[in-house]
C-alpha cells in the first residue's frame, strides 16, 4: 500500500494567507474564502505593501495577481521563489493569457486561475500543495532547484547536498563536487530528512518528484 500524505484543516490556524492584488473587491472575497479553512489572511492591493509585509512576518501561502503581466508582479514572484522556502505561490489572471500563465509556472508558480475564480478548485490546489513540504522551484541553468517550506531551518552545506541528492547525483558524486566524503554526504542527508520529517531517502524523494 502506498504511503499517503493527509491534510488536516486544523493544522491552518497558524498558517497565514497573503493576497495580493490590485482589485480590493477580489482581496476581501479571498479573505472571506480562506478563513473558512482555517487560515489567517493579510492583503495588500499592491506590491511593495506586500514586500514591507512580507519582512515582518512570511507567509505560508501567497495568492498573487500578476496584473496584466507587470513586470513588478512577475519580479515579486520571482523574489518570493529566490527564498527557496517553499511557499506555495497561486497567480491569478484577469483573463485567459496562456503565455502569462506559462511564464508564471516557468517562474515556479504552483498554479494559475483566471477570474472569475473557481473557489472549490483553487482551495482543492492549496491542500494539495500543502500536503506537499519540497516544491520544485524555477528553472535555472536547465535544473529546477529545491525548495523547501521552513528551507531556513537547513545549513548552507545541507541545502547544497539536498539540492545534488534531489537532482539524481549519487553520494559520491555529490561529495566530489562539495569536496567531502560520500560519508559526510549521508550524514548530511540523515540530517535534512530528520529536519524535514521524511523517513528515508526514498521517501524524500518521491516528496520532491511528485511535487
């Protein structure tokens, strides 16, 4: 039987929801939406509120409105993902744009919804993500790089022995670009996946994979 991941509403309470969106019509139905699962929410109608928000206290889930394709919000999304933290970012359109919703997953986003918004569909993609705790990050330099929600909590050393582990490279191969053994390369990984709560190596793995 395969292992299963499950996803407790209750668990929300101390999760925060950040919206961000220049439409305060569509801020205070998501900030109705949310706290019916659980969740706390914080809004902000444009993005530099949001970055001000966001040092004081970061989110868990970011729902951002790319707004026509401004380069602003595509470099706020881009500026979330570079924490490699793992926080699950769900972009809105105000209409169909199949290039902006591809550039937005290009960007690392979990998922794109055009309004008007299908509540149902989008709460069903938060818990999923939130199931989830290694998302896969933006394509750079033809590899996609790790991220993990609470990534802080790693050390340099292990975040770069996930990040070679979780793009196929054996221990050895890892080590011999880190310049350490294929030992401490285990020791490492038996550390991040005691940090992280996976079970084994496989078990981390299909976490990432699956994401």
């Amino acid at each position: 039987m395969s292992d299963q991941i499950f996803y407790h509403s209750y668990h929300n309470r101390d999760r925060l929801v950040h919206i961000v969106d220049n439409d305060p019509g569509t801020c205070e139905a998501l900030s109705v939406l949310f706290p019916l699962e659980g969740f706390q929410t914080r809004f902000s109608t444009d993005t530099e509120t949001f970055r001000l928000s966001f040092e004081s206290r970061s989110p868990d889930i970011v729902v951002l409105n790319l707004r026509d394709r401004e380069q602003d919000t595509f470099q706020t999304l881009t500026a979330i993902k570079d924490r490699q933290m793992g926080i699950p970012v769900f972009v809105l359109l105000d209409q169909a744009d199949v290039d902006g919703a591809v550039d937005a997953m290009k960007l690392g986003a979990t998922d794109v919804f055009v309004k008007p918004l299908d509540n149902e569909k989008l709460m069903r993609s938060v818990r999923d993500a939130l199931r989830r705790d290694v998302h896969l990050g933006a394509v750079k330099g033809g590899r996609r790089p790790v991220e993990v929600r609470g990534f802080n909590q790693l050390t340099p050393r292990e975040r770069d022995v996930l990040q070679r582990i979780s793009n196929g490279q054996s221990n050895k191969e890892a080590g011999r670009e880190l310049g350490i053994s294929p030992r401490t390369v285990e020791v490492h990984m038996a550390r991040v996946m005691e940090k992280l709560g996976a079970r084994n190596t496989a078990d981390l793995m299909r976490i990432v994979l699956t994401g």
